[in-house]
C-alpha cells in the first residue's frame, strides 16, 4: 500500500509542480497563459543545452532553468501580456501563439536549420537530459523501494510550495500581489505598482515552469512538443483547486494525483485517466468555483 | 535538408511543362477525351518517372518519418546517378503527410489523381497506412510500405517491406524461453491495434513453447507516465518483459524501469519496437542488456551494411545519424520497384505489382525478396542485446529469410497461405 501512495505522491507532485506557476499567473493575473507548457519545455531545454555545453548536471540546470524561464516570461509580459489585462480570451490567444513561435523555434533552431547551421541539442529530434547516477538507484527500507529521483521531485515541489507562500503570505511584494488578486484597481488606488508587480510575478510564475521542465525531462523525452499536453493538466488542478487559491492548488493536485495512482494500480492506467476526468466533471458542477476560492477582481 | 527544396522547385517546373503540353493536346484535340491521359504518359515516358515519396515532414512523427523520407530519396538519387530506370530519371514528388492520417489521405489522393504517379513510398504508422489504402484501391495504384506492422492485411496495392509478426517474434518467444530460460511474461504495449495484435501471436507463441504469460497490459499511446505500470510489473512475479511499446512513451518505460530498481539482467525487457533510434533518445544506459527483435540492425557487420551507414551519414550530412529496420527498408524498397520496372518494362502500378512478385535484391541487411503471394517481403528474423554504446549486439540471427504470413495470428502457415495472389481466402479466417 505505501507503494501506491508513494506513486500517487509523486504524480500529485508533478501536477503540482507543473501547476504551482499556473496558479500564480492564471489566479493572480487572470492570464490564461498557454505558453506554460512551453516554459517547462523551455526549462527542460535549458537542461539539455547545459549539459551539452557546460558539462553540468540536473543541480546545475535548476536554477539556470529558473533563470532563463523567468527572463523569458518577463519578455512576454513586456511585449505582449501587459496590454492584454482584462482582457481573459485575449490573453488565451495571444499566449497560445507565443506557445506555437517558441515551440517552432526550437524546431527550427531560431531559423538557423535555414541556413544550414545546426545547434546540437535543438531540433525537432528528442532530446535527454542525463541524471546523476544516485538519483536513480533506488534503496530498500524494508519492502518500500525508496526511488531517490521521485523522491527528490517530491522534495523540490514541497520546497518550492513553501517558498511561494512564504513570498505571498510573508513579504510586502506577496501582500501586493494579494491585493491586485483581490481587486487590481482598488490596489492601484492604494499606491501599488501593479504593472511592475504584475511583471514581477509572471516572471516568477513561469520560472516554476522552468523548474517543472527539469526535473520532467529526467524521466520523460524532451521535445519540441512535450509542453501543449502539461498545459491541459495545470489548468486541470488550477481549475479544481480555485482559481487563486494555493492552498486549493496543492489540494487538487494531492487528490488528483492519488486518485490516478490508486486506479492505475488496482485497474489500468487508461481507465485511471477517464475516472479522474470524470471526477474533475464532477467537482466542477458541484462546485464551479473550485475547491477553495474567494470572491475577487 | 537542402534536397527538399530543390525537389519541390524542380516539381513546380514540371507542373508548368504538363500544363503547356495538356494546353497543346487541348488545340490538337483530334483524340477527345482520350487526349490529357494520353499525353500526360508521354511527358513522364519522355526523360522521367515520377514518384510519390509521402511521409510525415512535420508534426510528432516527423522525427521518425524524416529519416525514412531521407532514406527514399537518397535510394532514387542513387539510382538516378547511376542511369536511372530503363534509361529514365526518378523524379521524387514529396508530400508531407503532417503526421495526421486525414492529410496522408488528401495527399495520396493529389498524387495519385493528379500526378498520375504509378508509385508511392510512404507511410509509418498503421494509421496512416489504413487512410490511404482506399485510395490505392479504388485508383488502382500502388503504394510501398516500409514499416514493420501487424499483419492481418491484404491488399494487391500494397506492397509490404517491412517485417510481420511472425518475423518479429516466431525466433524471439521461442529464444527467450529456451536461451535465457523465463517462463513468465508480461505483455505490456501502446493502446492502439499494432501492439495488440502482436500481444496476440505472441500469447499463441508463447503457449506453443510451453511458458505462460501472467498479463496483457496496455497504456494509452504517447503517454509517459509508467509509475503504476512498473510497480504492476515489479510485483507481477514475472521473469521476463514482452515490449510492444510506441513513440516516446518507450523513453519513458525504459527510465521508470530503472528508477524503480528493476535491471535487464534478471529481467529483461524484449521489445519489438525499441530500435537504434529510440536507444538514442533514452540515452543507452536505459537499455544495456535489455533485446530487441528486428530483421535489421545498425550493428550488422558486413561490407554491404557499412558502406550503406557511410552512405546515409553522409546524405543526411550527420556524422552521428543511426539507421534502424524501417529505415533499411525505405531504402531497400525502391530497389526492388527499380527491378520490378525493369521487368516489366513499363511504368504502371498493375505492371510494377505483376514485375515485383518474387523480386530479390541484396539489401544492407541480406538477400530479400518480396513474395509472390502476398506481396510481403522475406526477411531475416535477428535479435540484438543492446550495448553501452546504444548499438545492438547480434546474438541471435536465422540462416535465411522467413516466410512473410500476415495472417499468422489466425493460423496461416506456410503451407496454408491466406492471402494469395487471387486476394484474402476469407474462409480461412
């Protein structure tokens, strides 16, 4: 039994990984990025280029990939999100062709397969990312198998859980972006920057998603197109747990997680897909606003 | 990559010139409707012969199906430079099939109808081969298919150059339980028809040899999460993995089956997807000492295999690139249509079909032929343990090519053919 728990803890924390950032950006911002996929694509790339390039390994490549993802969303917020507050089906849109661009320029290796140049690493090819050897020998505490690279995602989406309440609930910046969450106007009337905040915390947003791509290409492939899937998930467990509401973000994400990991075990993987769509039907009638949510914006 | 462009442009002059020619036969117009179709053969019998090469260019299978359109073109150019057919040039028309069985459909249909090609090469997934089939059967045209499949087809329009089931898995059940001694299989595969048809010889197999498999498992295609799946396995008391696992979903297997503690030699995983090619993109640790079961392997050593690799590097211009089985047979394919044309001496599809039956060519892997019967090709049943270095080691290859049967999951034998020449027995079935 602590088996299967342990499979639905480690799905429950990639959903969770994959919708940490989502939250951020679709609950405080209400920008429904479809680009997210891409910046854990993006950060799953990162950590493909730095192993080729630089030699380093997945430790590396975290924060690098945050790094990059960050800069990247701070991009897009600049060029493209910042005039499309309000405007929710815009922003759908608008993201969604950001999504296709990025994923066509790792195709396309920024447009150099035109001339001929090739970058290793890019591509439409599948890509890996190698991990370091002892996070995959896995060691026995009696009759549980401790898998040390599930084990280490768990860990880092505890941690990363953790500090982003702690910057939302703890800081002067997290009190901010509650309030433009509550009601962005009414916190521009108290002095607030909300453009810059906003900036700010779409940055962060899409640096989980560079993050979540790292720690996804130690046991998936890495493609141009691994990210239009994840997407379709995060939204899933945004969606369940309440728009904005991090606590009902790793809620949903826990009993998604668990739910597919029991079914897949005692039936079969493809009938766990159906019974957690349907149980995501489910909640929604019964609660359209989500598990956890208040009324804001 | 720079070939395309050149075969597309040169494409789009031909158009012109077929338009100019159909203008003139249009004044001429003595022979009525006969006329386009009469001249249109002559434009191809002047200089050239135009071929369909339809795979996907683009989309999720493109990083696959890319390598079997290289391995196309790069047999016509080869022949071209070397004369060409009966004295004509091979003009390639590539279509982009975009991964999606609605477009081959619509492409196969522009070749076919308005290109007039008396030939297509194309197609790697069973999907995409069963959406164009129909259109090769009510034009009567003819299609060449590289991939290994499932059996349970045919179809006078098609010819088959990939391996069968019983040429993927007749030498392999009854190797893995009498040389590594498992009696316990577990059946895992994608949830689509090829891995459940081979689930289905291979439990026959796998009766016949006295072993009983333990379960049938499936996940749905492309996906990647094998958490539950392995645990399934782990706690299965099986002794040995039967693969029929798809795409990159077999990355993913091929981790989590060593994350969860579990090695290939204690149990192993044999699969009869996991190629040259899939090894690379899972990085080869994943794979060492786990088998794989296909007629062809980048790790055969002869002469013939080497330079072919040398060939290929060098036309797709990556001194790295790896072939694999549907590879070989893209490649090997447009031989034996090149003999066949030969033969017959002319360039329809029911002339090509009747000139390719019984065909030999000696391909990078050994002597196929195509069967006069059911128009599959014999090949040589291998299987591969594969190594660190993401190539295969032969440790078990047959002394000639086996017999195609398409239909050995239902009892076909080769003493008792279903699919003939005259069409499928359907009484057999």
């Amino acid at each position: 039994m602590a088996d299967v728990i342990f499979i639905g803890l480690s799905l429950s924390s990639i959903l969770l990984l994959i919708a940490l950032g989502l939250t951020i950006t679709y609950g405080a911002m209400g920008v429904i990025n479809m680009a997210h996929g891409e910046l854990v694509m993006i950060g799953a790339y990162t950590a493909v280029m730095s192993g080729i390039y630089l030699g380093a390994n997945l430790f590396v490549a975290l924060p690098l990939a945050f790094i990059v993802a960050a800069g990247l969303g701070l991009l897009i917020e600049r060029l493209v999100i910042r005039h499309l507050y309000g405007r929710i089906l815009d922003t759908l849109l608008a993201t969604w062709g950001i999504a296709i661009l990025l994923q066509q320029a790792i195709r396309l290796e920024f447009g150099l397969t035109f001339f001929d140049i090739n970058i290793e690493g890019l591509g439409p090819g599948l890509q890996n990312v190698a991990i370091p050897s002892f996070l995959n020998q896995p060691w026995m505490i009696g009759d549980f198998t401790v898998q040390p690279y599930r084990s280490f995602i768990i860990l880092l989406t505890l941690a990363l859980t953790a500090v982003t309440w702690f910057l939302l609930y703890r800081t002067s910046l997290g009190v901010q972006v509650r309030a433009i969450m509550r009601n962005p106007d009414m916190a521009a009337a108290c002095g607030i920057d909300v453009k810059r905040v906003s900036a700010y915390t779409f940055a962060y947003g899409s640096g989980l998603a560079g993050v979540a791509g790292v720690m996804l290409a130690g046991f998936k492939t890495v493609s141009p197109d691994m990210g239009s899937s994840l997407v379709v998930e995060g939204f899933l467990v945004v969606v369940v747990g309440g728009v904005g509401s991090l606590l009902g973000t790793v809620a949903s994400a826990g009993l998604l997680g668990q739910v597919n990991g029991l079914f897949a075990t005692w039936t079969n993987d493809i009938l766990a897909s159906a019974v957690v769509f349907g149980l995501v039907i489910l909640i929604i009638m019964w609660r359209p606003q989500g598990l956890f949510s208040f009324k804001g914006r | 990559m720079p070939v395309q462009p050149t075969i597309l442009g040169d494409h789009g002059i031909m158009t012109i010139n077929r338009r100019k020619f159909l203008k003139k036969s249009a004044v001429v117009g003595a022979t009525g409707l006969a006329a386009p179709y009469f001249f249109t053969r002559t434009v191809q019998a002047a200089d050239e012969i135009e071929v369909g090469v339809l795979f996907s260019l683009t989309g999720g299978l493109s990083i696959i199906e890319k390598s079997l359109a290289d391995a196309t073109n790069m047999a016509i150019d080869e022949i071209n430079a070397e004369g060409g057919v009966m004295g004509k040039m091979i003009k390639p028309i590539v279509e982009d099939g975009a991964s999606d069985p609605k477009t081959y459909n619509e492409k196969a249909s522009k070749l076919v109808i308005r290109d007039r090609v008396p030939t297509v090469f194309g197609s790697y997934t069973s999907a995409s081969r069963k959406a164009v089939l129909p259109v090769f059967e009510k034009r009567r045209n003819l299609y060449f298919y590289p991939t290994y499949y499932e059996g349970f087809e045919c179809s006078k329009n098609v010819i088959y150059t990939g391996a069968v089931p019983n040429q993927q898995l007749s030498n392999f059940i009854p190797w893995i339980v009498s040389n590594l001694g498992k009696k316990k299989f577990f059946i895992v595969g994608s949830n689509y028809i090829y891995p459940r048809e081979m689930a289905k010889v291979s439990k026959i197999l796998i009766e016949q040899q006295g072993a009983e498999w333990i379960a049938d498992e499936y996940l749905e295609l492309g996906h990647s999460e094998w958490g539950a799946m392995v645990k399934k396995i782990k706690d299965s008391g099986c002794d040995v993995v039967l693969s029929n696992v798809v795409g990159d979903s077999v990355v993913a297997f091929y981790r989590e089956f060593k994350n969860q503690g579990l090695t290939h030699d204690t149990l192993p995983i044999c699969a009869t997807v996991t190629s040259e090619i899939e090894i690379a993109a899972m990085g080869a640790e994943f794979a060492v000492d786990s088998f794989t079961s296909f007629p062809y392997f980048q790790a055969i050593d002869t002469d013939r295999n080497q330079a072919f690799i040398e060939r290929y590097r060098k036309y797709v211009n990556d001194p790295k690139a790896v072939t694999h089985h549907a590879l070989e047979s893209s490649y090997f394919q447009v031989y034996l249509w090149k003999q066949a044309l030969e033969k017959s001496g002319e360039a329809t599809p029911d002339a090509i079909r009747e000139g390719v039956r019984g065909q030999v060519f000696d391909a990078p892997n050994g002597t196929v032929t195509i069967h006069s019967e059911n128009l599959h090709t014999y090949l040589t049943p291998r299987i591969a343990q594969w190594g660190s270095d993401g190539q295969g080691t032969i440790i078990d290859e047959y002394d000639s090519p086996t017999m195609p049967l398409p239909y050995v999951a239902y009892g076909e034998t080769e003493d008792n053919l279903f699919c003939t020449a005259q069409g499928l027995d359907t009484t057999k079935l």
